[in-house]
C-alpha cells in the first residue's frame, strides 16, 4: 500500500489538522497517521467525508489512494453513483440493508468507464472466508455492459434457478473441473456448483451447474470494510 504524502499536503492546504480530520471521521488520530504511512486503507464509510474534506469527489479519491499521489478522474463529477442492492449470504439470501445502515450508494470504482450496469453488495457472513470479508464492498459489473473475464480466480454473482444469489469463486480442480466455490478457508461451509464456461446454446444438456447465463455480474471491486453489517 502506497504512503499518501499528498493527502497530508491537500488537508493541510484546505487548512485541516490531522486530530479534525480523525473526529470527522470517529476514529483515533493514530489511525489517521496509519492512513498516510501506507499502514491502512481509507474505509468505505470514510471515503464521503474524506473526500469532502479534501475538495475532491470520491472516485478520485480511491484513484488517488491507488495511485499514491493526487489523481483527477477526468469528468467525474456528478457521475452517477452505484446503488447499494443488499446483504449477500453464503446460502444465497439477499437482505436488505437495515434502516439505519449509514448509506445507499457508493462511488463508482475508479477504473469503470461508467456507472451502467453496476451494483454493490455487503458481504454479510463469512462465507467467502478471506478472499471477501464479512462485512466488505462488493461492486459488480453487468458482463452485457463490462467485460467481466471467465478465468480461474474470478469472482461472480450468479442467479440461481430458484431465484437465490450467490457469490462464488470459478476455479478448476486438479482433475479439470470447473467449478464455482466459496473460499477454502471460509467459516461457514457453502454449496458448490460445476460451472459451464461455454455459451448456453453449446452446454450439453446433461450439465447439470450453472453457466455464463446464469452470471448477473463479475466482480469488479472488492472494499474491506471495519464496520460490520447488522
């Protein structure tokens, strides 16, 4: 992770310390430090405040934390945000999000062209163990709208035929299975699916898993959050 000496520069130049900026944001002033040594990330639930305070919109403020210096997303602002849909489960239920839950929308990743076709989620049980933590930003993208690659690693949301989501991982076993699976080091055991690559009209019939058309997005950004859902 990127020190952020350009953020001590830019708070400074607006005229904020760093103990204003830590209660602005409810955390100790230590962790504010953390942020600009490269120790720890910006939270999804700061990301607002932060940018607000820096003058800068929120998806340049992502880009600039990748980057590590001060990075203007061409034509940002005013781009339209991503709707929050719900809380992903391992079982495949979709909750929604509790009245008090402390926002509906997020920015648009840095790296999507446009805001079309994208959705967020909360990871709201452990189900995909490290590769998605509880309580973590889920952005997907459409594959009709973004290229979402089909290769072992990727992760999707797909639809089941009762109507269930689920987030899984494609990965292909030692004996040349594809498969879509939760983390192998998940706290709560979750189904597995065999897992067509070929379009739907070339899948034998006798496949009995999911396929292509059954993805609704490919992950496309994945946001650790401290906060964990209700």
């Amino acid at each position: 992770m990127p020190t952020q000496d350009w953020m001590r520069a830019a708070l400074k130049e607006k005229g904020h310390k760093l103990k204003d900026v830590a209660a602005a944001l409810n955390v100790p002033p230590p962790r504010i430090t953390d942020i600009l040594t490269g120790k720890r990330g910006v939270q999804s639930d700061e990301v607002e405040r932060l940018a607000d305070m820096i003058g800068i919109s929120p998806r340049s403020l992502l880009r600039s934390l990748e980057d590590g210096k001060l990075t203007i997303v061409p034509g940002d602002e005013g781009a339209p945000r991503v709707p929050v849909v719900g809380q992903l489960t391992g079982d495949g239920t979709l909750t929604p999000l509790p009245e008090d839950f402390p926002f509906t929308t997020v920015a648009p990743p840095p790296d999507a062209e446009t805001s079309e076709g994208l959705s967020c989620y909360i990871m709201g049980d452990t189900s995909m163990g490290s590769l998605v933590a509880q309580g973590s930003l889920v952005i997907t993208a459409d594959p009709k709208v973004h290229y979402a690659p089909i290769v072992p690693g990727a992760l999707f949301v797909l639809k089941l035929s009762d109507g269930r989501q689920v987030l899984r991982q494609y990965v292909k076993t030692a004996g040349g299975q594809d498969m879509l699976r939760a983390a192998s080091d998940a706290d709560e055991p979750s189904e597995s699916f065999p897992f067509s690559i070929l379009p739907d009209a070339l899948s034998p019939k006798a496949h009995k898993g999911l396929g292509v058309g059954d993805i609704v997005g490919g992950v496309m950004w994945v946001h650790t959050r401290l906060i964990k859902p209700h």
